[in-house]
C-alpha cells in the first residue's frame, strides 16, 4: 500500500567551515611575489589604517619616544582590564603596535640595489599590438564603406595564432544586422585575401595549408623549389602532412635532394603569424624567483666535510606594513569626547581588526613558505648540491614532514619558483612519480623521461623508434615501463610519433 505524508525528522553532522581569516590566508598563500606585491597595494588602498613603514622613520621615533608610545600610568585598583579589540569598543593600542608590524624581513630577502629599483618604477615602453599594425595597414588599402566593415569585422575575429576561423555567413548576417548593409560572401573573401598579404604574410588565413601557401606566393624567391612546394602544399597535403616521403617523390618527379630543399623552405615559413606580431610582448612576462637556495661547501680541506644550504624567502617590493599611528591619535581624541562617535569609533575598530588579520596572514604565509621550501630541499639534497640525481616525491612527503593538508603544500607550490645555482625552477618540478628499475632501485619518473628524450634524440630521423621500440631501449637500460606509458611520456614531452619525427636524411 502507497503511504504519502510528511515525516520530521532531526539529523546531528559536523561540518567544517573556514573562518575569513583562513580564507584570506588561503588566498594569500596562493600567490606568488609578483602577486602578493599587487595585493598589498591593493589592501593598503582599501584600509586606511594599514600604511607602509620607513624604517629610517621607525628608528627615529623609538629614539624620539614620543608620548603615545611612553609607558602609560598605573591603572587605579577600580579601573577594569581591557581586551585588545572587545566588546565595549576599546583597543589596547600597546598590544597593537607591537603584534601587527610586519617588517617585510621574517627571513632574510633577497638583495636589491636602488639603481634596480629606480629600473622598477619606469613604465614599460609602448608597444603597438597587432590589432592595432594591421589596423594601421588597412587604412592604406584602397577599400570603400562596406569593405572596411567586412576589414574590421576579420580583425576583430582572429585568433591568438593570427588566423581567422569564423564562418562567412556569420560575418555577413552582422554587418547587417549591426550596421544595416547587405555585402556577399564574395566580399568578405576577397577582402580576406587582401588582408592576408598585409605584414605579417599569412594572417587572416582560414588554416596552415592556406598560411603557408599565401607566404609561398608572395616570396620574392623565385624558382623551381618553391614551384614545387606549392604543388606540393596545393595537390598532395595530405602526403606532406603524413611525411609519405615515397608518394611525394613519385608524385612531384624528384629525388631526395629536391625534396630536402622543398621541406627546408617550408619550414623557414611561419605556421602562426599572430605570434610574432609583437616580439617585445613575451619579454614582459618575466618570472621573479619567489626563493633562493644555494649550497655552500665545508672550508675544511676534507672532501667528507658538511656543508649548509642558504634558502632565502623573496621579500621584493613587498613593503613594511604597520598600523597607522595616526588612527591612535584619532582614537584618543574620540575616546576624549563625552560619549565620542559610535560610528567613527567602529570603523577603526573594524579596520584594525582588519588590518592585524592582514598582516598575520601574510606573516603566517612566509612560516609555510618557507617550511615547505625547507623540506623539499632536504628531500631533494643531490639535485641542489649537484644539479642532478632528482628523486620520487609527491606531494604528501612534504605534507606528513610539515604536517600540513596536501592541498596546502599544493597551493605553495603552484606558480612558485626557485633560484638556484643550475637555473630557475618551478616548484612543481620537484615533484614526480617514482619508478623501480631492474635492480630494485626507485628512480624518479622525469629521469626516465630524460633517458627518453636522450634516445629519441639521437635516434635514425630516417627510421625513427615506435613506441614499443622505446620501450624495448628502455628494459635494456634498466627501466621497467610500460609501451602505453611511453606513449603518456612521450606526449608530455610534446615529441610527435614515429612517423611524424622522420626526416629527409
């Protein structure tokens, strides 16, 4: 029998939840340097009571000594204790000033000339983008009303490769419905085709076969190789791109040699003329080391002596940060007042709760910073004496050692990066599977991946290993891996398949 109703019931569970200042330590740990640089700014702009510290100021007023800071008198045996920021709204301003300034310099940073800093400050210079070249250059075609619709309506679709993917119909349907003029299909290709001998060659193209044709046919090179790479590109692309070197060479009449010249000259083409619009973009990315760690030998004479590690936390542009004296000054005189300003006095007392979560969030992330940086240097001590011999290691080693979450390790040392004496590292890098070799030894998955890469390298561009056969090398070398996990390696290193690595020998 069918029983409808409502039943009421009571259910007890624990949930977890994270106060705001787990939340906003959370967010701080997850930033690199440049990125904690821009979020303090940024905090220091939204809290009127956080401020910058001068340490030549600081000094000078502990010399000074100045009267808020002196020693208060004795409280009377009637007057009640305060809590630092309670319930009725006071603050104990001593308890402040000394667990809310954060010097910047927890661990020793990084060294930093003013000259440097002086190169900081300066603007990078204007660099026009490739939207606005080619705008430039349209401009100089003679193009009427509607061609210069259809010229903007291209620029303003293509991708970051520089090609342009968008359907005709599409374009032609929204100039007008957008600007009430009816073009053709026609139009908007041969406004295409214009727009692709602009510089740089190739842009606007609707794939790589019809990129590098365009570049073909307007080189100044003329001769009987670029007649037949053209050919080549515009009968057989689906041969060239399959590396079927034999049907190409039957096809075309050619030997190896010509066809050697014809695979040199398509490969000096640009696959992705929107990449190369602006050379100087890229060198503006640059990566600030949030670490250094250098190992510096024993100066006993004896090679057995102990040396020490140097590991150094980057405090770069992140300023010195403090309360504002100023809000102590604006809280006496309220307090002064008879009955001061209810309104006033919550907000400074709102802001420099806000403040202290702020600095301590950041002092709590350079403590698991460099807790973190520490154990991985202690799990890792060959690769950072000696540039090599990197071991297996994940994510919970250093978890369990720090006795932190893995999700915390994981926010540390994402999109973190290390100095070192071998290079720059991303922390992720430290970090790889273990694998057993024939002699029971755990070697790390990244070292099997160099063996790989090595063999690869070095293999018979005109007869280039399968995958079962890089498997094969490998057993021989000592490393049990699976076929399917050389094929995963292999992708990882971003190396194509055998027949695709075969080259004119």
């Amino acid at each position: 029998m069918l029983k409808t109703g409502q039943n009421i019931s009571q259910k007890q569970s624990q949930q977890q939840k994270l106060s705001p200042q787990q939340i906003q330590f959370v967010k701080l740990l997850q930033l690199p340097t440049i990125g904690l640089e821009q979020r303090v700014k940024e905090e220091i702009e939204m809290n009127p009571v956080l401020e910058e510290a001068d340490p030549i100021a600081e000094e000078t007023l502990q010399e000074g000594e100045p009267e808020w800071e002196k020693e208060e008198k004795p409280k009377s045996e009637d007057e009640p204790d305060i809590d630092p920021v309670d319930q009725n709204d006071e603050i104990d301003w001593e308890t402040f000033m000394h667990n809310t300034e954060y010097d910047g310099n927890i661990y020793s940073g990084f060294s930093k000339s003013s000259g440097e800093e002086d190169w900081r400050d300066l603007p990078n210079p204007y660099h026009q983008s490739l939207l606005e070249e080619l705008e430039s250059q349209v401009t100089l075609l003679d193009l009427d009303e509607e061609e210069m619709l259809i010229a903007d309506q291209i620029l303003g679709s293509l991708d970051k490769d520089g090609y342009f993917r968008r359907e005709t119909e599409a374009v032609v349907d929204n100039i007008a419905f957008n600007h009430g003029k009816l073009v053709s299909a026609d139009q908007v290709e041969r406004v295409r085709k214009m727009i692709q001998k602009l510089d740089p060659v190739g842009i606007a193209s609707r794939d790589l076969r019809d990129c590098l044709l365009v570049q073909l046919r307007s080189s100044n090179h003329e001769s009987e190789i670029k007649s037949v790479a053209i050919q080549m590109l515009d009968e057989y692309w689906e041969s060239f791109e399959k590396k079927h070197f034999s049907k190409l060479k039957n096809r075309l009449n050619i030997d190896d040699e010509e066809l050697r010249e014809v695979f040199e000259l398509i490969k000096g083409l640009n696959p992705k003329p929107g990449g190369v619009a602006n050379p100087d973009e890229d060198n503006q990315q640059y990566i600030e080391p949030d670490f250094e760690v250098y190992y510096e030998p024993s100066d006993e004479d004896d090679e057995g002596g102990e040396g020490e590690f140097i590991i150094r936390l980057s405090q770069r542009n992140v300023p010195p940060l403090r309360i504002s004296p100023e809000y102590k000054r604006m809280w006496e005189q309220l307090k002064s007042k008879d009955g001061g300003d209810k309104q006033a006095k919550n907000f400074i007392k709102d802001k420099v709760e806000s403040a202290q979560w702020f600095i301590d969030s950041i002092r709590q992330r350079q403590n698991t910073l460099m807790k973190t940086m520490r154990t991985i240097v202690s799990l890792q001590e060959e690769f950072f004496k000696h540039g090599e011999g990197l071991k297996p290691m994940i994510l919970k080693d250093v978890a369990d050692r720090i006795k932190m979450d893995i999700s915390t390790v994981s926010r540390v040392v994402n999109g973190k990066y290390v100095q070192t004496n071998f290079g720059v590292f991303e922390l992720k890098y430290f970090f790889s599977e273990g694998l057993e070799t024939e002699s029971g030894e755990e070697v790390s998955s990244r070292e099997v991946k160099n063996v790989l890469e090595d063999i690869i390298d070095n293999e018979d561009k005109n007869k280039p290993y399968s995958d079962q056969a890089l498997t094969d090398l490998l057993k021989e070398k000592g490393y049990k891996v699976a076929r399917r996990t050389v094929s995963k390696y292999r992708e990882q290193l971003q190396l194509p398949v055998a027949r695709l690595r075969k080259q004119i020998i």
